[in-house]
C-alpha cells in the first residue's frame, strides 16, 4: 500500500482530515504526522516530522497544508530531498508532478474550498513524473 505522510498547522487541520479520508477511501495508508486540534500551532513542528518521513522512504510522498500554504511549504523546502509544490488548482498538480516530480503537495487551506482541494489532491495523486529533461533540471536544484 503507497504511504502518505500528512502535515499540517491548525489552519489546514479540518482540511487534513478531509484529505486523509478521501486518501483512505482511495487505497492509500495514511501517515498523520500532525497537528491533532485546531489549538493554535506552529508548522515546522509538524513539517519536519512529515519530511523526514518522505526523504527516509518512511513515506513515498506527502500532502501539506496550513493557512496560506507558504509557511509550511518554506519549511518542507529545506530539506535537501524535498520538492514540495504550493498548488491551489487542479493542472498546477499534474504539472507539479509531471515536470518537478514534486513529493510534498500543499495546499492553502484558508484559500481553497474542500471541493477543488479534492480535485487538486486527485490531479496530483493522478499524474505521473515525465522525466527527460525535468530530471535533468531536478539534478540542478540541490545547493552544493
Ligand atoms: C496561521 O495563522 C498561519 O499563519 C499559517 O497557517 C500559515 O498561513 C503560515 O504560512
């Protein structure tokens, strides 16, 4: 069964375990690496749980969310073997996994309604990395 890691601050909690269900009913295992409540949080504490988790292989990927997105993506993005992508519609997924084999998904949760987070979820979850020369841009990220 294809792992994913969840994360997300009190703004994006309501969001996560609508997402989490959806992924479940899907066939996927979920990992929850947090926030439990709506109490107020701070994201890295939840992110970087969740991005170790993908760059160990604990987790094959991982879907994020907080308010914005921004805060939580930032976070994801500093760990060398994370590509997290900020997507808030259905083609920016695909293309976040078709050209930037993106392992993180985030969503900003005060910005989207669980509708078209669902069809951004499933856009991702749908697509697959196209390699060429994405691979080749990818091999160029990293900071030496
Ligand atoms: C929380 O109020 C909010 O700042 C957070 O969810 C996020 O948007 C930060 O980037």
């Amino acid at each position: 069964m294809t792992k994913i890691a969840f994360a997300s601050d009190h703004a994006g909690y309501a969001l996560k375990n609508h997402l989490m269900l959806r992924a479940r009913e899907l066939g996927y295992e979920v990992h929850d690496f947090g926030t439990f409540s709506e109490e107020s949080c701070d994201y890295p504490d939840f992110a970087h749980p969740a991005a170790d988790a993908v760059e160990s292989g604990e987790c094959e990927f991982g879907i994020a969310m907080c308010g914005t997105g921004n805060g939580i993506q930032m976070t994801l993005n500093k760990h060398q073997g994370i590509r997290a992508a900020l997507c808030w519609q259905p083609e920016l997924a695909s293309l976040a996994k078709e050209h930037n084999n993106a392992n993180f998904l985030v969503l900003p949760a005060r910005f989207i309604t669980r509708d078209m987070a669902e069809k951004v979820m499933d856009a991702y979850l749908n697509a697959q990395f196209e390699g060429g020369r994405h691979q080749r841009r990818i091999d160029k990220i990293a900071v030496k």
